[in-house]
C-alpha cells in the first residue's frame, strides 16, 4: 500500500480547483455596531471590523478565481428550538455576547453588506461553535471535491478555531489567513493562531493567497 499523496507547499494546497473559502460569523450582531454583541454583551468591535476589508479583498480574489465561497452563518432558532442545556450554560458565561445571537430571520442573523453572499456562494447555517457541527457542510464540500479549506472571519478564538480544527479532523487541509480574522482579544487571537501553526494549519497572510490566486 502507498502511501497517501501530500500536498507540502501553500501553491498546492489553496489551488482554486480544491478549496473553499469558508467566512465564519460576520453577521450584523457580531460586526454591526447595532449588533446584540455590541449593544447588549458590550463588546468592543475594533479587532472585529478592521479584518472586514481584509476579507473584501479575499473573497473578491476566491470568486475571480473560481474558489468555492461558503457563508457559515451563525443562527438561533426562536424559541430556543436550537439550544440545549450545555449551550446555554456555556453561552450564558460567555465573554461579551448573549444567548439570543443571530435569531433566525432576523437583521442580526444576516450577513454583513459588505461580504454579502452573491448566487454563486453557499450559506450554511450553524448551531454551535464550528461550522460542521450539525450542518451539511462536510456534504457540500466533499461533493464539490474540496481538499483545502480556508477559514476567516470572527472570532478567531472560538468559532474560526472550532471551524477549523474540524476540518483538520476530517482530512481536510486547511489555512488561515491570520490577518482576515478577529477577535476580541488580541491575545487570544495570537494563542488560537500559534496552537495552529504548530500543530494542523498554515497560517499566512491574505496577500499570499490572493498572490496565488490570482494567478489562476
């Protein structure tokens, strides 16, 4: 038995033919100053909007490129049809945030104008931290022929990280672009990235991939 083909250099990883971009969370209640983030959990949003053009820069050079674009967009259902007993615990102790984020239908669930999705993107709608958690993005993937996965987007700590190391775990590749993700702490930001470097990503910088990109 052979062993399994390994993609080694960023090149060969992010080729636009295998990888999805997957922008975690930026919707109006993590990124709006209107927002439940901000309003209710008192949330400072400086680290979170400054990565928002970052991202333009990323998804304008994934759709030129033919990268598959995907929107894991974090949703509540009413009447906590979503939620479970650990959830709201944890949510409840959570850092600057609120239980209610994101209700489904609602202003604070859509994604930001700035990175609206257009007919050519995927949006899959999350229930918890990662994006896999209970969705069909794996399905998506995979039925896309997607090897790589590129993760950006809010909060690099929690989702991102959580989105991320699952996709490592379901041999996927994946890369993150430390400059197109956010967090409220910066320390926190820096720890979630060098834990990944170190042991299941690449991390590199949006002008890296959108150099190789834009070469396809």
């Amino acid at each position: 038995m052979s062993a399994p083909e390994v993609l080694s250099t960023l090149a060969a990883k992010v080729h636009p033919g295998h990888t999805a971009l997957v922008l975690v969370d930026m919707c109006n209640d993590f990124l709006s100053p209107q927002g439940k983030t901000a309003v209710r959990g008192g949330r400072s949003l400086e680290h979170a909007r400054r990565v928002i053009p970052v991202m333009r820069r990323l998804l304008d050079a994934a759709r030129a490129a033919g990268v598959l674009v995907v929107h894991a967009q974090h949703t509540t259902l009413p009447e906590h049809l979503s939620d479970s007993g650990p959830w709201l615990d944890a949510r409840s102790r959570a850092t600057f945030s609120v239980t209610d984020l994101c209700v489904q239908g609602s202003w604070g669930q859509q994604i930001i104008d700035e990175l609206a999705p257009t007919g050519t993107d995927v949006v899959v709608q999350k229930y918890r931290y990662s994006a896999f958690a209970g969705t069909n993005l794996d399905l998506v993937l995979r039925s896309a022929g997607i090897r790589t996965v590129v993760c950006a987007g809010v909060s690099t700590n929690v989702c991102v990280e959580a989105t991320a190391r699952e996709a490592f775990s379901a041999d996927y590749y994946v890369v993150l672009p430390e400059d197109a993700c956010g967090s409220w702490s910066p320390q926190l930001h820096d720890a979630a990235l060098e834990t990944a470097r170190h042991r299941y990503a690449v991390v590199c910088g949006t002008d890296d991939l959108t150099a190789i990109w834009e070469e396809h």
